[in-house]
C-alpha cells in the first residue's frame, strides 16, 4: 500500500514540473527523389515533408509529384497535404493543386496560441516538363528564445 501511495504523489509532482518547465519546440523535414532516364522514356517522383510542434501547437505538411514520359506519351501527377493543431488558438489549414500539363501544389498549414506560441509547415511541389522540385520548411516558436526551423529541398530532373 505505501508503494502505491508514493507512485501517486510522485506523479503530480512531475507534471507540475513539466508544466513549469515548458514543452520543447521542435521542427523538422525529409525529403527524397529519383529518376530514370532510358531509351523507352523517363520517369521521376519527388517529395518533400515536414512537422512543426511547440507548446500546444503542431501543423504538418508534404507533397508529392511524379511524372512518366514515353516516346508516345505523357503523364504526371502531384499530391499534396497537411494538418495543424492547437489546443487552445486558431488553426488554418490550406492545400489544393493547379494546372493540366504544368501541376503546382501547395500546402500551408499554422496553429497559433496567445502569447507567441505558433507552429507552421508549407510545402511547395512543382512538376513541368521534367523538373521536379518540392520543398518543405518548418518552424516552431515560443517566447523567450528564436524560433526553431527546418528546411529541406529536392529535384529531379529528367531533361525532356
């Protein structure tokens, strides 16, 4: 019995130090691609993605484009995406796709709290005539220090 009253006490306390303490702000970024190019055609796919938190707030971000061309024919495609989160603030989230041939995406995507405690990620994804590129940058704040940030970059160019 006094092993779990000490457990109980015990517990609190650390979470009245992990509040006093504040939540670690974090951002970070991946990103990959590849190509093939060959006498039949080419054909490529780049992505990028990423993750903000601090304090209450997270947002989260990535796209994806990819392209196939033969002597005869074409074909191309882009996705892209994203979510933010706030326990307590305002949130916006946007994503969406343009183009027929020439495809560009985005995604924008922040949670922000009062007091200067905000998360954002945004994604940018682009596929045209056989360059590839995506790009994703991250960042994370709360007051008292800069904010944190990630940047990450790919391209894949098949020269068509």
């Amino acid at each position: 019995m006094s092993g779990r009253f000490a457990m109980t006490a015990v517990a609190p306390a650390w979470l009245v130090g992990s509040a006093a303490a504040g939540f670690a702000q974090s951002a970070s970024t991946v990103g990959s691609g590849a190509g093939a190019v060959g006498a039949s055609g080419s054909s490529g796919v780049v992505g990028t993605g990423g993750s903000a938190a601090a304090g209450g707030t997270s947002a989260a971000s990535l796209g994806l484009g990819a392209q196939s061309t033969t002597p005869s024919t074409s074909s191309s495609s882009l996705g892209t995406g994203g979510s933010a989160a706030a326990v307590n603030g305002h949130v916006t989230s946007h994503s969406g796709v343009h183009g027929n041939r020439n495809l560009s995406g985005q995604s924008m995507n922040q949670a922000h709290e009062t007091g200067g405690v905000w998360s954002k990620s945004h994604t940018q994804t682009h596929v045209r005539h056989g360059d590839l590129t995506s790009r994703t940058k991250s960042m994370a704040h709360e007051p008292g220090g800069p904010p944190v940030k990630s940047t990450t970059g790919s391209s894949v160019n098949l020269g068509n």
